[in-house]
C-alpha cells in the first residue's frame, strides 16, 4: 500500500513559506523528520529529499516521514549559506524565536513542527559552494540513549567514513534533536556547487538504510561498505585554521586526505606573488573541511583537522 501524501507549508509566522511533505503509511511505526536546504548552497541533500519523496511515494512504508526539501527558502534563492533577509546561519540559531528575524521564525516552525515528536532527525548538509569535504554521516555520541541509537544508525546509514563528536554544539537542529531524547544525523558531501551523481546516490541510499533500521521500511539494509570512524573533534567549520594573510589560496592536499604533524596543507601568495603564509597540519589527522576559493582575507576559515579515523 502506498503511503498518503500531503503537502503544507510550515508556518513562520513571517509570510515565508516552508514547503513541507508528509507520507503517512498505512502502518504504524516511527516518525522521520528529514531537512535539505538548512544552508541555500549546499544542492545535494536538496535533491536527495526530492528524490527519496518520490522513491518513498511508491513503498510500503510504516509509521511517517515529514520531508523538508528547502530548510531555508530565502538563503537557497540567493544560493548562499545564510539568509540574505537577516544574514543569520539557520543552523546556528535553533531553537530559534517565534516572534524573531526571519531565519529565527523558520528555525521555531521547523523545531516545533517538524523535529517535535519525531522519532528521528536528518539533516542533510553538504560543504557548499566554497568549500570541500569527504562524504561521511556525523552523530554526537555523548553517552545518552538517543545518542546510542544515533550511533547505530550512522554506522547504518552506509558511508565510508562516520563522525561522532563528543559535544552537542548549539543552534543546530540536531542540538533540538538531543534536548528531546531524538536520536539524530546529519550528512556532508564534497560541495562545490555540484550534486555528484555518486554521491546523491549515496545520500539516497543511506537515508532508505536508515529507515529500514527504524523499521519505517520493511526490507533489509544494504550491507555498508569498509567503514572507518572519527571520534572527537567537534566537526563546527567555524573552528577552522584561518587565512594568516590576504592573498590567492593555494591548497596541496584534497578534502579526506590524511595528514601529519607539519604536512603542508595551504600557502598564501600575494599579489607579487610572494609567499605570505602557509598552514601546516598541527597533528596527526584527516582533512575534513577545505576552503575551494582562491580568493582570501586574513581570517578566512581555510582547513578544519580531525583525529585520525579509525577502523570500525
Ligand atoms: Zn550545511
């Protein structure tokens, strides 16, 4: 039996519209909440909601999804990571403020109508335009129930490499998530402004692999490949290595590479082209976030660093 679909716009309170689609199965069983667009550059997990409400559109599915597509409408139209009505970053103002600036209002509805009361978040992120990473599923594992579920269903979402971070950073939809006991994902990808085809199919693939383990689908989940897994380090690109001058980025090591103590990653040359800085790896690690453009302030996030993954 396929599932009911209906479609509604979250209310904000403010005029701006948050599409929001639901699928009811004919069963019961858990409720999904699912979010794409929280960041307006970041197109893959936009198209991988859209993709997986028309896959689940045709299965048997227990219990409800509730799929948010486009998080943050106005930062999407103007394809940027925050809101060009506010300038705020939508996932650091959850739990967000009814009566607020805008980004604050779409924060409130999607905290109260779309994370309240479900069984499980997903938020699908990407590094966006400007930036790289390595496709990976983070969760944080802070010793909580829900946190040993997020756990379980990370490793079971399928990608190659999973990020438990031993803090709850705040603002984020998954920091909601935790306050209510909801055990909680999310998703990067490579960015760049591209959706590679590899990778939505990999986002696809890992949230149907989710939902199986939830017990939203029936059928058995794909056996996940060799996976390794980061513990620490607390993934918030705003933590980066910064540019320690003006100049024209140039990068010596890709997003997912492993690195050393002193392993150049980034020099900076001006407009002589005379070298005016570098980074270095400060310690043994993974790249896990990399800055695409070449064009640099002093100060602008460059490389973030986590521990070394390890097998599983
Ligand atoms: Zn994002």
């Amino acid at each position: 039996v396929k599932p009911r679909i209906a479609q509604r716009q979250l209310d904000t309170g403010s005029g701006i519209g948050v599409p929001a689609v639901e699928l009811a199965g004919s069963s019961d069983g858990p409720t999904a909440a699912m979010l794409a667009g929280v960041h307006g550059d970041e197109d893959e997990g936009i198209v991988a909601v859209r993709r997986l409400v028309h896959l689940l559109a045709q299965m048997d599915l227990r219990g409800r999804v509730v799929a948010i597509p486009v998080a943050n409408p106005p930062a999407f139209v103007a394809r940027s990571r925050t809101s060009p009505l506010d300038g705020l970053n939508l996932a650091r103002v959850f739990p967000g403020e009814a009566t607020g600036s805008p980004t604050e209002r779409i924060a409130r509805a999607i905290a109260d109508e779309v994370i309240h009361g479900a069984d499980l978040l997903i938020d699908l992120h990407s590094a966006g335009a400007g930036f790289a990473m390595p496709l990976f599923c983070g969760f944080h594992d802070v010793g909580t129930p829900s946190s040993a579920t997020a756990r379980e269903l990370a490793i079971g979402f399928g990608a190659p490499l999973i990020w438990a971070h031993p803090l709850i950073s705040p603002g984020r939809s998954l920091s909601v998530a935790a306050s209510e006991g909801i055990p909680a994902l999310y998703v990067e990808g490579s960015g760049g402004a591209q959706v590679r085809g590899p990778e939505l199919d990999a986002y696809t693939s890992g949230v149907l692999n989710v939902l199986r383990h939830m017990g939203n689908l029936d059928e058995p989940a794909t056996d996940p490949p060799a996976q390794r897994i980061i513990r620490g380090g607390v993934g918030d690109v705003d933590a980066s290595l910064t540019s320690p001058a003006d100049g024209t980025l140039v990068t010596w090591i890709d997003a997912g590479a492993p690195v050393e103590e002193g392993t150049l990653i980034a020099s900076f040359v001006d407009a002589e082209g005379e070298l005016v800085g570098e980074i270095r790896s400060p310690g043994h690690g993974i790249v896990m976030f990399l800055r695409r453009d070449a064009r640099v302030r002093r100060g602008d996030p460059v490389v973030l660093i986590a521990p070394p993954p390890e097998e599983i």
